[in-house]
C-alpha cells in the first residue's frame, strides 16, 4: 500500500480549550478537537491517531480536550458528554516511533448541561469540569478510597454495562462552586495547588486554592483571592515547573495580560507556617492503576520509580521547607496503597491554613514603553489584539534536561549492579528503604540508619547524585526567566530576560533583550490567539538506555559525550489562530546558553483544513487553485447554537510534486465561513481573468472570481493567488482608519 503524500487534518473548533499537549512514556504528543473528531499529533505534527465520534454523540462537537502530562490520558468533551481515552502500547507494531501508542476510550458519563472545558488534577485521580457557571471537581473512587471526603450523587458510565459494569460510580463530585460569571479562562498551576479563573471582560483573576483540611473532615474547603487589574483581562499563564520539580518547591508564578498592552507578573507570596493543600498531585501508581494491565501504563515501570526516587531527594534538598509524613503505621499503608507520590503524603497530613496565603506585583511589562523598534499600539480600536507576553520556560527545559541526565546515570548504574553483582540493585534498595521502612524522624526526615540502607554498596554513587541534583536547584534559583512576545501588528519576536525572580532576598528586574523582525508574517501575528505553548520535543535521555536493555541498538553506547549530544538546540512553539489553523514553530537556542538565547523562528508545519465533511472539490481549469465546501449536518440540536460556523468555503493553493519537487501539495490561503447549515451549497469558477491592475496595489499576482451561494443569495468573490502584500497594505490601511476615527 503506498503512502500518501500530504495528509490535510483540519482546523480547530472554536473555543479556549481546543487543543492540549500531553506526554506518554516521555515522549510529546497533541491532542485537537477537529469538527467531531479527536486527532493526536506526535511532536512533528505527523498524524498518529484519529478517534472520530461515535453514535452516543453523533452531531456534536467536540468542545474541548485536555491531557494528563505524564499518564497521557485524554478526556474531550462533546456538548455534555465527557469521554476519557487512556494509551495502550502498540505491542505488535514492527518500527515503532518515537511515540508507539494508541488511545482507547474506557469511560464516558454525562452531565447536565453542556460543558465548557475541562481540565485534569492528580494525574487522572481528579477532573475540574465547568458547565456553564458551575465548577464541579470529580474524584475517582480509587482516591476517594484513601482520602474521604462527603460527595454529592456519583455519576453512571454508559460504556458497556456488559463488558465493563465495575466502571460504574467511578467518579463523584467533592466539591462545586457557583461562580460569578461564565469563566472563559481557567487554567491550572503546574503543580496543582492554585486555579486561575477569569471571565469575558473581567478585570480580576481570581486564584482558588483548598482552604481547609482535616482528617475526617466530610467535605472539602476552598478558599480564593483577587488578584485586580486596571482593563479588562485578556488570558494568563503559569510558569511551568516541570514533571521532575518536587512540588511546593519554587513558588508559583503567574503572568496576566490585559487590554492596555501590559503583562503583569504575579508571584506567590512564600510563608513558612502555612502548607499548601493540594487540588492536584504528581504521578503516583495507585493500587487501582496497578491492577490493571500492564500495557496501559507503558512498558517501563522502573523509570517511574527513578523519578519519584529523585523527587524525593530533591524535596529533602529544600530546607526551607518542611516535609509532612503520616504519623501512623495505617497512614504509611494508605500511602503504599494509593502510590509512591509525595503529593499523597500532603494530602493525608496535618491540618492547613491559608489566612496569609496571596500573590503580590513583582514586575510589568508595557508594550509601549517597554520594547524598543516597534509599532505603537495606540489608537488601534477595541478589537485589536492586546500584547501579549509569553514565558520561555528555559529553566523548566534545562531542568527538565538535568534531571534526565541524572535519570540515565541511575539506570545505567543500576542495570551495570545487576551485570556485576547478584544482589539488590541500587534501585532496588531505594525502593525497598524508602518505600517499606518506617524508621521516620519526627519532623518526617528520614533518618541516618535509613540512607545508609540505601546506599549501603554505592556510597560514592550517592554522594555523585546528591551534588547533581544540588546544582540543578542551585543554577534554577539563580538563572534568568526569558519572556517572549509575537507583536501583533509587524510580527516581530520582542525578548525580555527577568532576573532574580527566585531569589528571596532580591528584586527582580526585567530587561529588554532583543528584536526579530518578521519573525511571524503579519497575517499570522494579527489573527494570534492569546494563548501559546513551548516544548522540547524530543524524547527523553533515558529512552536509549532503555532500548540496550532491552536488547535494542545493543552497539549503541551511551558515554557523557553523546549525552550532551541528545541536547538538541530548538524549541517547538505552538501557535493558535483566529481561522482555526495550528501552527509549529521551530525556535533555534544558542546551544551554550541553557535555552536563554533566542537565535531565529522557522516555520515548520501548519495544521488547517475543514473541520466538517468535504462535499464539493471544484479546481480552476488554468490556475493552480481549487475550491472545496463541507457542511455540519447535525442531527442533535440542543447545543447547535453554540455553533457560530456550520458551513466553510476554503481556497486552496497548488504546488506541483515530483522527483525534483517533494515538498509540494496543496496549502489553504483563504477561508469563508457561513453561519447557514445550506451555506456553499453551489459553487463555480467563473471563466474570465483580471489583470493584477484591478487589485489598485503592488501586487502582480494573477486573480480571477468565483460564485457561490449562501442561502437566497449569491456572493462573488475574488481569489488572489498571492496576496501577501495585498494583505499588508488593508491591515496598513485598516489601522490607520481606526487611528484616524479615534482621533
């Protein structure tokens, strides 16, 4: 069977939550909401797996997605219809990629309305949904299990009552909330511990955070703080932390824009008598988890107990913080029970307040005054997009990367004990100490005797490891934070370095850095979306050691030299746009400078197309253009009036493929969309040419007109090949209209 050429996937549905990035066994994945369909991209944008939309929500969209980041479950949405999607490995496949699995549905429940988004706390344990301007936080019963809280009515799963009828009253309600106002922002910290909510036209981020907890307490406490703003709120972001950043380590950080073009940094104000109780947690293999096949969680079991081995070590580098433990031989069942995860030991401790929990303003950026080169903003109107500013995330990467040198080191040293000594491995040891001995100190820190059980036989090993991981804190608290922005009138790349954002003792200062022009082409930077994601995305150190023990690359030898090799010099960029397109960026890093230093944004790839079925395919007959219509034909209305777009007209362009032409196919250059289910229903290239002349600009492009119809009328329209600078000069023309209107 031949392998096509150029697979069109089709643009986003309309929404906040319309797309998300997950990882599974270390390796990146992306998950879209196409028309009715769920489509997962590898790091590449190459086409893994599409789950279209089955009979249980026929005619309904998928409203959002969202994905676990180490787990690499999915849950999306479909009017009020939840579905989750959990990876099988592709056992039996000969090549594998980089990214070997497939995701199966295994649980669907429905709520009462339609659901806004949602989004997944203690990696798969916990579900926050919104429906309308109701929170709900789900729990599943494995967690419930261990940590009771008073619910409300559990919910029913409607998968197969034959085949799978223990799913049911899997999840319950904890908690819920009656919010102010519809959120059209939510989003939460790395770590878990703080939700940021704000609504259209808001003014105000309010951060939830869990207020109150005490063991037999029947429900769940949530208290919350404002954070107020001089405009209307435009969209936040957090800083990311990582998977391998023990949580509560380093505050949390957030960034909100607004409609007067200034980002504004918010920082979580450190106490040392208050712990913070947790939404979310890290990853933990509960006993739920581990009952299950073992396919479902991927082959290598013992990655994750390195990891959790490091975050552990990590946790106890920190001694500004203090560290709870379970105070009974039952506390440290439960915890063997539910996993291996410090974040259950948080839950299940003593009791939290949070009178003195805020964030405070460490620092703005103005896109007026703060950037150098750059277009005013002024006097743009109110629909023009705000500046928006952007973490890097270069500490979490290089983290991220440090960590997983670490992670390599310890596997090949345990898989070289196992070669030299028929004992006990090293890991083998840690587990066994750390997780089986209940020889705690009584402020929770492990004891002498119980290290030295760990490493009894690699004491120099250990003491390599605990220098490690002490310079990798060491170089994230005292290393910059890189802001970028995409400014939405030239589309150039504006670089900001922040400096001592971790320090406690110093004020943190925020510099302008650098300039690139045309980084983006105006009509992408115009048409941006607020939100954007930064990601590494190769796989993990550790994969190739994984490989020779297996059996895999067996000539392959991993030294300290080819690590530092697998350190690739880009960043990928994902970028949302007001038609519904997906684009990836590649950002090239000076390779010496830990991801700080921003060399240039190449485009990669970009994801459009019709959401819908196509119906019509109509070429023009001398240029190399072509017309194609879809339709929604839903055949469930009660959430048609979410709907804004039912019918799409796209033109597209040509490029010859052959031998000496690879790269060539189809590329969408213009969109049309209709709010009628009959939009397009008859479409037709009309025979005549127009010289470039009529466009009345610099332009020398070709054009000609087409006719379709939508409704009881006829439009016609006039297609230009290459209208680039035709679009520049409307966009030109356009502001200054405003500008002038303004005045």
């Amino acid at each position: 069977m031949s392998t096509p050429h150029q697979v069109i996937i089709g643009a986003l549905n309309s929404g906040e939550s319309v797309y998300a990035i997950g990882s599974v066994e270390g390796a990146t994945f992306i998950v879209c909401a196409v028309g009715t369909d769920v489509v997962i991209l590898d790091a590449d944008f190459s086409r893994v797996q599409v789950i279209p939309g089955c009979s249980r929500s026929a005619g309904q969209l998928v409203n959002s997605v969202s994905c676990c980041q180490d787990s690499g479950k999915i849950a999306a949405t479909y009017g009020n219809t939840i579905k989750i999607f959990e990876p099988i490995s592709n056992a039996h496949e000969k090549k594998k990629p980089v990214l070997s699995c497939r995701w199966i549905e295994t649980q669907c429940f429905t709520v009462k309305e339609r659901v806004k988004s949602v989004l997944w706390n203690m990696d798969g344990l916990r579900m926050t949904v919104v429906v309308g301007d109701e929170l709900f936080l789900y729990q599943h019963r494995s967690l419930s299990s261990v940590v009771p809280f008073g619910s409300a009515a559990p919910v029913t799963f409607c998968i197969s009552e034959e085949d799978h009828a223990h799913d049911a009253n899997m999840w319950h309600i904890i908690w819920s909330v009656q919010l102010g106002q519809h959120p059209r922002y939510i989003k939460f910290s790395p770590d878990g511990t703080f939700l940021a909510i704000s609504g259209e036209h808001d003014k105000s981020v309010k951060i939830i955070y869990q207020d109150l907890f005490e063991q037999g307490k029947e429900h769940l406490s949530f208290g919350f703080f404002i954070l107020d703003h001089p405009a209307p709120v435009r969209g936040f972001e957090w800083r990311r932390t990582g998977r391998y950043m023990p949580r509560k380590c380093m505050q949390a950080i957030l960034i909100t824009w607004c409609e007067d073009n200034t980002s504004r940094i918010w920082k979580e104000t450190p106490s040392q008598e208050s712990a913070i109780g947790d939404l979310c947690g890290d990853e933990g293999d509960t006993s739920w988890e581990r009952s299950r096949p073992r396919k479902f969680l991927g082959k290598h079991f013992g990655v994750k107990k390195i990891k959790s081995r490091i975050i552990t070590k990590l946790k106890g580098m920190l001694s500004e913080r203090k560290r709870y433990t379970e105070e009974s031989l039952n506390a440290l069942g439960m915890k063997a029970q539910m996993g291996k995860s410090p974040s259950f030991s948080d839950l299940q401790s003593a009791q939290y307040t949070f009178s003195s929990v805020h964030f405070h303003l460490m620092a703005t950026v103005n896109g007026e005054t703060d950037c150098m080169l750059v277009p005013s903003m002024e006097g743009c109107g109110p629909l023009q997009r705000p500046l928006c500013v952007h973490w890097l995330n270069n500490k979490e990467l290089d983290f991220t990367v440090g960590a997983e040198k670490v992670l390599t080191e310890v596997i090949q040293s345990d898989g070289h004990s196992v070669r030299k000594s028929p004992t006990a491995s090293p890991i083998e040891l840690a587990e066994g100490a750390v997780w089986h001995n209940s020889e705690y100190s009584e402020s929770g820190d492990w004891t002498s005797s119980v290290l030295d059980k760990i490493y009894s036989e690699t004491t120099s090993f250990k003491d390599a490891l605990d220098v490690k991981l002490e310079v990798l804190l060491r170089q994230w608290s005292k290393s910059s934070d890189i802001l970028f922005a995409i400014h939405p009138i030239d589309g150039s790349l504006l670089i900001w370095t922040v400096e001592w954002l971790d320090d406690p003792h110093r004020q943190p200062v925020v510099s302008f850095t650098s300039r690139i022009p045309s980084a983006l082409p105006i009509a992408d930077a115009s048409s941006l979306h607020p939100s954007l994601d930064t990601f590494n995305p190769f796989e993990p150190m550790f994969a190739d050691t994984l490989r020779k023990e297996e059996g895999k690359d067996a000539e392959l030898l991993l030294s300290g030299r080819m690590l530092e090799m697998k350190i690739s010099a880009t960043i990928h960029l994902l970028t949302h746009h007001e038609n519904g397109s997906l684009n990836l960026w590649h950002v090239a890093v000076d390779e010496s400078s830990s991801f700080t230093c921003i060399l240039c944004v190449t485009h990669k790839s970009r994801m459009c197309g019709h959401r819908f079925q196509i119906d019509q395919v109509v070429p023009h007959p001398a240029l190399p253009l072509l017309l194609t219509t879809s339709q929604f034909q839903s055949e469930q209305s009660a959430f048609d009036n979410e709907t804004r777009f039912l019918s799409e007209l796209i033109l597209w362009k040509i490029s010859p493929v052959g031998p000496l032409c690879k790269s060539g196919g189809i590329k969408e250059i213009a969109r049309v969309a209709s709010s009628l289910h009959t939009g397009f229903d008859c479409i037709g290239w009309i025979p005549v040419f127009l010289p470039s002349c009529a466009l009345e600009s610099s332009s020398n492009s070709p054009t000609c007109c087409f006719i379709a119809s939508e409704g009881p009328n006829l439009i016609i329209y006039q297609a230009v090949t290459d209208a680039r600078n035709f679009l520049v000069e409307i966009y030109n023309s356009t502001r200054q209209t405003k500008a002038d209107t303004n005045k």
